[in-house]
C-alpha cells in the first residue's frame, strides 16, 4: 500500500468515528475506545474503506452504529447506550 492510500484511508477512519462520535453527542474517543475494544477499526473500517468513502456521511456512520450494535461493542449516547 502506498503512502496516499494509507493517508486517505487513515482520513476516512478518523472522519467516520468523529461522525458518529457528532451523531451520538459524544466525544470521538469514546467512539474510538468501542471501535478498538471490537476490532472494527482494523476489522471494519479500514477493509471498508475502498466502498464506504464513496457513499455520504450519514450512510458511513449508519454503517458504524450498525457494527457497533452487531458486535455487542457498547457506547453510550446522550440519550441512550447503543
């Protein structure tokens, strides 16, 4: 992998988990933390990266929440833990 990849894919993880983090009412690292704790940083999102950077921002964090939810990954919103 070259370096700009590496570079726009690294963009696009930090873009979904601040999304979804501004989404939720949350700081990014919380978001961050329940990525890390199910492996979809590494497991999801870089591996998605070459589909999911073309579709819009609330597809992406749709995406993210669903993933959450499938692997048990636990966060809590202002209003409710997901």
């Amino acid at each position: 992998m070259n370096n700009s990849v590496s570079h726009a894919s690294t963009d696009f993880v930090v873009f979904a988990i601040e999304n979804t983090a501004k989404r939720l009412g949350i700081p990014g690292s919380k978001v961050y933390q329940a990525l890390q704790s199910s492996n979809g940083i590494q497991d999801f999102l870089y591996p998605s990266y070459p589909t999911l950077h073309t579709q819009g921002k609330e597809y992406i964090v749709d995406e993210v929440l669903e993933y959450l939810k499938e692997h048990h990954a636990a966060i809590t919103s202002r209003e409710k833990e997901l």
